[in-house]
C-alpha cells in the first residue's frame, strides 16, 4: 500500500499532465522547459496511475519512458534527470 505522501505525489502529477497535455510533440511552439514538462509528466502517467491506486510500476519501463524525451525533443534533460537517481539513459 502506497502511503498517503505518494498517492497525493501521483495525483498531482497526473493533473499536471492534464495541463500540458497541449504541449506534447515534437513540433509545438512553446518555450522547451514546457515541452520538456508536459513530456516528462506524460512519461510517468502510467506509473503515477499505479502509485495512486496503491499498485506497483516497472521502474525500467519508467526510465525508458523517460529517457526517450530526449530524443523526440533533441535535448538532454532527461539524461540529466536519470543520473541524478544514478540510471544510466
């Protein structure tokens, strides 16, 4: 059972997918922080679901979610991310 810190955590993250949902894609004119955003929220929806509703996530097929942000958008952020928790892209 996921504690109530994780579960709040998880339902924010999906909000904020729903927020940036209009910035998804690799050819949306907005400044790239939010694109970045609304990508990586979309990565982790899946996982976020599962937190929320007390189940378990495959931590590799989040990171893998994650590491492809950087090659829909041509950049390194996500790289950057997975090394700060010690996941190599």
């Amino acid at each position: 059972m996921q504690s109530d810190q994780t579960r709040l955590l998880a339902l924010g993250l999906l909000e904020i997918r729903t927020l940036l949902a209009d910035y998804l894609g690799s050819e949306v004119d907005a400044p790239m922080s939010v694109r970045i955003a609304a990508h990586m929220a979309y990565a982790l929806h899946t996982e976020a679901e599962a937190a929320y509703s007390n189940a378990d996530f495959h931590l590799g097929h989040a990171t893998m979610k994650i590491a492809a942000i950087d090659q829909i958008l041509g950049v390194t952020d996500a790289a950057a991310l997975l090394r700060r928790f010690n996941v190599k892209a």
